[in-house]
C-alpha cells in the first residue's frame, strides 16, 4: 500500500527584482570607476571592480531564478527548484573571491594610503548608498536562498559605501586616510563569514541533508509510538530549496488492519511530519504478512 502527498506551491519568485537590482547595480558601476579615477581614490575604484562581479552575480541569479520556475518534466521529476541553489553557491564563491579582492587592497591601503579627495568620496557614498539600498530592498526579506546570497552581496555593497562615507567624513575634517581601509577590512570579514554560512547551508541541501531544526530521530519515535505501528523500516528526509521539504517513509502494521485503520494511520504519520515542516509526505505501508515477520518477533 503506498500513498503520494504533496502540497501545491507558488515558486513563482518576482524577476523584476533580479533586473532592477542588475541595471542599478551595472550603471552605477561605471559611474564609481570613472569617479574614482576622477577623484583618485583607489578604495572607490577597487569597490567597483567588486561591484562589477555582483553585476555578473545578479545576471546570475536571474538566469536560474527563471530556470527554477521551470515546471516539473520527465528530466525533472521535482522540477527545476534547486537551480536556484546552485545559483546560490556560485554566487556565494563569487561574493568570496569579490571579498578577497577588496581585502587585498583594503590591506594594501593600509601600509600605502592614498590622499583622495574627501568630497568627491562623500559624493560618490552617498549616491553608492542611494543606489545599492534601492537594490538591496527588492531582496531583503526573501526566503529563497539564491535571493538570500544576492541580498548579501548588495548589502555588502551598501555597508561598503557607508565605509566610504564615514572615511570620507573623517578624512575630510581630520586627514586620517587610514580609516577607509580599517572599516572596509572591518565589513569585508563579517560580511564573509555571513556568505561561509549561508554557502554551508546551500552545500546540506545540494548534499540531500536533513531540514535544518527537524529531530528525524524523535519523529521516527513518534510514529513508532501510534497505535497499530509495528516498525519503520525506512525513513527519508531532506530539501529541495528551504521551502519544499520531502519525507519518505515505509512502515509496517501489525496484521488484521482493515483499510479505514491503515487511513487513519498515514494520517496520524502525515500530521506528524507536518509538525516537522514537511510539506510533501510519502507514505508506503506493510503489514506483517507482506513484509514476512514474525508477529511475535518485535
């Protein structure tokens, strides 16, 4: 006896966010290379070669932000959904290799400080911070983890351009150039160690691990505690995307159960993988008989 359960669900996450943010982010680039030759501010400059890579980033994410909407085929039988996953963990090297890049001049910077011209540096933060912010706006908040990394590549962007602010104001009312690098090095780790984690959970769900915060060993002792439940001799569960969470289980009854019991117990079993936020449950059912046990033998 086996059961099929899923849930129908709106994967259907906005696009337009993804070309927003890419034309905002693009555009503004150029803007902050040639105004930071202008104005010779190598931090300023450096910012947009790694705004540049999140412009590769965002066009990225867009790509299998629609792929993942693909609906479910012979090729896919769960759909295109963890596209979105890869997209992820690409965009999540790349936000670290970015990273790396701004450290490098970021500690460049500080044994070779430059003297850039504090106004034009606060002119450029403040239109860095303008743009970026409308950018990260369209994603904060979302679940999905492709939209999730590219949220934190476009708040490392506006955190940088606060950086660039507040080195600009103190550099203009105390020529202390170092400070630039000290608060680029400074958002560079934290916003790093923020991408390792999220890239950690993207790896558990490309690797088919268990939702985070599901006990699978305390659910299995629930359904093994339901009445007229003899075994579980399989259980499964893991993740598509965050939002889909996939639970296989085999069971095995105890002999004599007639249809309307066996009902009542994948409803008992699916109510409780519900508790664990599975939303897409398979149920197969034995009896004794059919599994070849021994009644008395538990």
């Amino acid at each position: 006896m086996h059961e099929h359960h899923s849930h129908t669900h709106d994967h259907r996450h906005h696009s337009s966010g993804f070309a927003g943010a890419f034309w905002i982010n693009l555009i503004f680039s150029f803007v902050e290379l040639f105004g930071g030759i202008y104005f010779g501010s190598i931090a300023v400059v450096s910012d947009a070669i790694h705004d540049f890579s999140d412009s590769i980033s965002l066009a990225l994410g867009w790509y299998f932000n629609r792929v993942s909407k693909r609906s479910v085929d012979n090729s896919f039988t769960f759909g295109y959904r963890r596209f979105s996953i890869l997209g992820a963990i690409i965009n999540g090297l790349i936000l670290l290799v970015g990273s790396g890049i701004v450290l490098y001049h970021a500690l460049s910077g500080l044994f070779h400080p430059g003297n850039p011209q504090a106004l034009g540096m606060i002119g450029l933060a403040i239109g860095g911070i303008l743009f970026n912010g409308i950018a990260y706006f369209q994603f904060h908040g979302k679940k999905g983890m492709n939209e999730q990394m590219v949220s934190l590549h476009l708040l490392e962007d506006v955190l940088g351009w606060v950086a660039v602010l507040v080195g600009g104001c103190i550099h203009y009312f105390f020529d202390f150039p170092l400070i630039d690098p000290i608060l680029a090095i400074f958002i560079t780790i934290i916003i790093s160690w923020q991408a390792v984690k999220r890239l950690k959970k993207c790896l558990i769900l490309i690797l088919q691990g268990v939702p985070s915060g599901v006990d699978m060993a305390n659910l299995k002792l629930k359904i093994l505690q339901l009445q007229g439940i003899h075994d579980v001799s399989d259980i499964h569960g893991w993740s598509m995307d965050e939002e889909l969470a996939i639970l296989t289980i085999h069971v095995i009854v105890k002999n004599n159960l007639d249809l309307k019991e066996i009902s009542e117990i994948k409803e008992e079993i699916r109510e409780i993988g519900k508790q664990s936020k599975f939303n897409h449950i398979t149920i197969e059912v034995e009896d004794f008989q059919t599994a070849g046990i021994n009644e008395n033998v538990h």
